[in-house]
C-alpha cells in the first residue's frame, strides 16, 4: 500500500512538471524579448537619408580608372581615389588622391601624383594641385604647388616655380614644361629623318646646382 501511495504521488508530480516546465520556457522568453531593446526603423533612415541625397546631389565614383592615346601616340592612364562632377560645369570632374601616368612612344614612363586635380572635357586639360609631384622616364623628380596637362597631346606644364632632383644635379627654376619637339626635318646620324623627341624645359631664373658623382 505504500509503494502504491508513493507511485500515484510521483505520477501526479510528472505531470505537473510536464505542464509548468514549458509554461515557465514560454514565459522566460516573453521576458527576454520584453527586457531587450526594441530596433527602432526609422532611427536609421535619417542617415541612409542625407547619404542618398549627398549621392544624388554629387554623383562620385571611386577608384576609376581611365586610359587612352594622345594624338603623339602617347599612352596616357589616370587613376584616383574618387572622382566626382562638378555641379557647376557638366564636362568638369573633380578628383583625390590621382596618379596620372604618360608612356611616350620611345618607351618612357612620366608619372604625376597630386592630392586633388580638375577634368576639363571641354578644353581637354588635366588640372593638378596638392603636393605635385613628377618622375619623368629620365631620372628626375620634379616638386610643384600646380601642374596642368593636356588630355589629348603630350604635355605638360607647370606655371608656378619648381624645384628637380635628377642623380646629378639640382634644379629650381620659375616653370617648367614636358613637350614633343619635332625633329622630323633634322637628319639623323643614319641620314634619314630624325625621330620626335620628349624634352624636359626649365625657365624663369633657372639655377642648377652640379653634383658629379665621385668616382673611387
């Protein structure tokens, strides 16, 4: 009698634990999601708000990259961190960080680095200012407050004073420009017709300070 007793006393609180233990899970998780921060939708929508209407304001690309020829069959290839339009001018683009980099067809590679530069597509110039910065095929590192050049021939231009580090020598000058000088009417040693070459041109109270390499 008493194993029956304590049989019926273990069945009924089976039971009760097989009612009360998913009522206190259910009710453990009401709490949880009760006690837990709610997501707010239209907290974000603000952001997502100005960062729409900043895009379609001033559309911007990032890392781009353009390549073509110049009419003197120069290789010319530009690359920036971001380039934006101008709402101001609808064929001008405003670059960071850009690398312009000019491969002339006797194989010589010229590359500019500037902190920010100007697209004119209507007068197919590359303006650059910022920390300019030159190394021509030659050896030499050319320093400017601003550069500009042209998008459609090989040349370059700097306005404003300028100051060149080549191996041997130290250059400042008031401008400075990288050009094509035909020579199509020069003879050649061989006697034909001598080819089209890239010049380096220092002007404005050039000085030049000659450092010869000792030799030991």
């Amino acid at each position: 009698m008493r194993v029956t007793l304590a049989g019926d006393r273990r069945t009924r609180v089976v039971g009760w634990l097989k009612l009360v233990l998913p009522l206190a899970a259910i009710a453990l998780l009401s709490t949880l999601f009760l006690v837990s921060e709610r997501v707010d939708p239209d907290r974000a929508l603000p952001f997502a708000q100005v960062d729409v209407q900043a895009l379609a304001r001033e559309p911007r690309v990032d890392m781009p990259r353009y390549a073509g020829m110049t009419e003197d069959g120069a290789a010319l290839e530009l690359t920036a961190d971001e380039v934006r339009s101008d709402p101001m001018a609808e064929r001008r683009l405003t670059a960071r960080a850009l690398v312009a980099t000019v491969e002339t067809p006797d194989g010589a590679v010229n590359r500019i680095y500037a902190d920010e530069g100007v697209i004119d597509r209507s007068t197919r110039k590359l303006h650059l200012a910022g920390n300019v910065r030159l190394l021509t095929g030659t050896g030499y590192e050319v320093q400017s407050d601003a550069l500009w050049a042209r998008l459609d021939q090989t040349h370059l231009e700097s306005p404003g004073p300028v100051v060149s580090e080549a191996p041997d020598a130290r250059i400042e000058a008031g401008a400075m420009q990288l050009t094509l000088v035909p020579q199509a009417e020069t003879p050649a040693a061989g006697g034909g017709a001598a080819a089209d070459s890239y010049v380096l041109v220092f002007t404005g109270g050039v000085r030049m300070l000659y450092t010869p390499e000792v030799k030991r």
